[in-house]
C-alpha cells in the first residue's frame, strides 16, 4: 500500500476532526436568546435567491409589508432587499455565499429567504457547497422547525430537524482515497443534540403536547445517531409530565402512511438528513412541499424559507410568474409568529387554509392554466381583512 495514501487520508480526517473540537467549545459558549421586544428596529432581510425565487419572494414580500404595516410605519421594523444569492454571483466568486452578501445579512434579525440552486455534478456551475447549509453553519441556525398539518387526517406534527451537523454538514467534506475508495463522515455533538432536543421538549412543554418522538438510526449507526439517542432519553427525565418514545428512521417513513399510527405522532425530534427526508414525506400530506415553509431558528438569527427548489425551466419558458408562492408565504408565517405576532400569523394561517384548501377560488397550476402569483397573494389579502375570517375558516374546519 501506498503510504502516501493513508497519510493524506489521515491528514484530512486529522483536519476535520480539530476543526469540530473547535466548534463544540465554541457551543459551550453561553449565547442569550434574541428577545425582539428590546430591538428597534427589527430589520427584515429578504433574500430572493436564483430561478423563481425573486418572483415569490415579492409576493411574500407583499404579504409581511400589508400584515405588519403599522410597525413598518412606525419605524419598528424595517425590511430590506439583499442581493447576491443568485447562482450566477455564488459562481464568480466561487463561495456558497459571497462575502458581502453574507455581511449584509448578519445585519438583520432574520431573513426570508427564496429557493437557491444547488450544483450537482455534471452541471456548468462549480460544485459550491449548499447556500442553505452554508448559511445555517455561519449563522447557528440550529434548528429547522416544520409544521405540517391536516385536520381531516388527524394530523398536527411539529418536526424539529437538527441544522448543523448530521452527513450535511461534512457533505462536501468527504475525500476521495483513491479512485476505488470515497468516504464521507458524519458528525454528532453531544451539544449540538442538547440543544435541539431541549427546543423540541420546551415546544411541547410551552403548547401543551404530551409527546415526543426521537428519529435515529442508532441501531445500526451505533456511534453519532447513539450519542443522539441517549441525549435525547436523558433530557427527557427533565420532563416527566412529556412521553418520549423513539423511532427508526425506516420504519419511521412507513408509519408517517399508516392511517392508525400516524395520529400518535406530535412532536419529532432528529438528525438532519433524517430530517431533510420525513418532512418533505410528511409535506405530501397536506399538498407537497410546495405548501410547506420551513423555519430556521438560532439564538442570534433566525432565516425563514421556501422549501422547494428553484426552477429555472420555468423562468426560461417565461413562466415564473405563475410559480405559486404558497411555500414563501408558509415562511412567511412562521416569521410573523416568531417576531411574536401570534394575533396575524393566525389570521394568516387561515387564510392559507381557506384559499389553498376549502375554496380554492383561485389556484396556481405553473402555467398561464392559473392563477399568477401575485393573483394568489392579492386572494390571502383579501381573505385576511374578510369580517368573515374566523367564520368561514371554522366552516373549513368542520367539513374537515
């Protein structure tokens, strides 16, 4: 055997290895909590991204300027555009997210955030590491938090997917042995899975909900998906009054399709590519992923998203804007609620619920077939100042 080799092999496993001794004592560092009733102004960052993100990123935009206008008025809030996510940008300056780019965003609270394109091999773009995985490391976004609900199937699930660590975050990490040989690691922290875990049972905690599940595969990955596994059962003593039960992440997929077992499930708790697949499987359920937004929660930063991709066929057969919104403006909901406007984002969610699920007056197919976006987002607005709100969303609820 060449030793040449092994030694590069064990330099760069040596080098990753220092690297993550160094974030865990970065983590053990005590962070506060953001606490947006001490900041003026709140400052918004809308990031557009690639393909049709800009489209609905301006229909998203809409929507935050109509529901928190008193405060934008008011000096309050304050939302700016960033620039720069595009893939043409990332590309020229050859990083997942250019340097100015990401300076303008550790200026605001928290961004909405549109689609990014990901380069996979075989494409013309250089093969960047993820935007959104890049962006979730520099900002701590620990936590990717995912409602999915639909009453007429008994389901209301919470997921809680772990950001910064997982096969994600060393996905472009791996090496290339020699041509017959390619190895890509996995990282758990014993910190990172506190902290992530603890979200999950203060959410129950704070909304009543007696239940949580822990995702792993720790009998097979005995090692990192073990170390998640026993944090999670540890912390659960901190809250007797919380069932906690664990899952694999196989079986975890079929039980999500079983009509009886499903409605068990509240809060779920998980690594990250474990995480990346049952929300998008529990997202069909109420539409796909294009129904679904995604919340990214740090101490300091929070980016709230659309969680499909980006599209660029429709932009070049010049129909981006009849690209639906309804996944942006799912972000954008959950946004609204972590700024602390709990009275709105409900508004909002039922009016996402009476136009995308009982009426459907005006639906986005993609194509000129339906509605524009802008069509769409006008429709939530209309619903939402309705006196009829509340009556006609407890009308969706019943026939549910």
């Amino acid at each position: 055997m060449d030793n040449t080799i092994t030694e590069r092999a064990k330099a760069h496993f040596n080098e990753i290895v220092v690297e993550q001794l160094d974030r865990v004592e970065r983590m053990k560092e005590p962070v506060e909590w953001m606490d947006f009733s001490q900041v003026k102004p709140i400052i918004i960052g809308i990031l557009g991204g690639d393909g049709i993100g800009p489209f609905i990123a301006a229909e998203s935009r809409k929507i935050l300027e109509f529901l928190l206008k008193e405060e934008i008025e008011t000096g309050k809030i304050e939302i700016r555009d960033i620039e720069g996510l595009t893939i043409e940008n990332r590309s020229a300056h050859n990083k997942s997210i250019p340097d100015d780019v990401l300076e303008e965003i550790k200026k605001c609270h928290v961004t909405l955030k549109g689609p990014t394109t990901t380069p996979r091999k075989g494409d013309s773009w250089p093969n960047l590491e993820s935007c959104n995985v890049a962006m979730r490391r520099y900002l701590d976004l620990f936590a990717n938090v995912r409602p999915v609900r639909v009453p007429k199937l008994g389901i209301d699930w919470m997921f809680f997917r772990e950001n910064t660590e997982g096969a994600y975050i060393m996905g472009s990490r791996g090496i290339m042995v020699t041509d017959d040989l390619a190895i890509d690691f996995k990282v758990i922290t014993k910190q990172g899975a506190e902290r992530i875990i603890r979200l999950a049972f203060e959410y129950a905690k704070k909304n009543n909900i007696n239940k949580v599940t822990i995702v792993t595969k720790a009998n097979v990955v005995k090692t990192s998906d073990g170390l998640f596994l026993d944090t999670g059962y540890r912390i659960a003593k901190e809250y007797p009054d919380i069932e906690c039960d664990d899952w694999y992440i196989d079986i975890m997929t079929a039980k999500l399709i079983d009509e009886k077992r499903r409605r068990q499930f509240k809060v779920m708790v998980l690594p990250n590519l474990y995480g990346d697949i049952l929300t998008d499987e529990a997202a069909e359920f109420q539409g796909g992923v294009g129904t679904a937004g995604s919340a990214n929660i740090g101490k300091r930063y929070s980016m709230f998203e659309a969680i499909h991709g980006s599209a660029p066929r429709m932009v070049k057969e010049g129909r981006a804007k009849y690209a639906d919104p309804g996944s942006m403006i799912k972000a954008t909901s959950l946004l609204i609620d972590h700024l602390g406007y709990s009275d709105r984002h409900k508004k909002l969610e039922m009016a996402i619920d009476i136009c995308g699920n009982l009426e459907k007056k005006i639906v986005t197919t993609g194509r000129d077939t339906g509605a524009t976006g802008a069509e769409y987002a006008q429709y939530l607005m209309d619903t939402i100042v309705d006196p009829r709100l509340e009556e006609r969303w407890k009308e969706f609820s019943d026939k549910e």
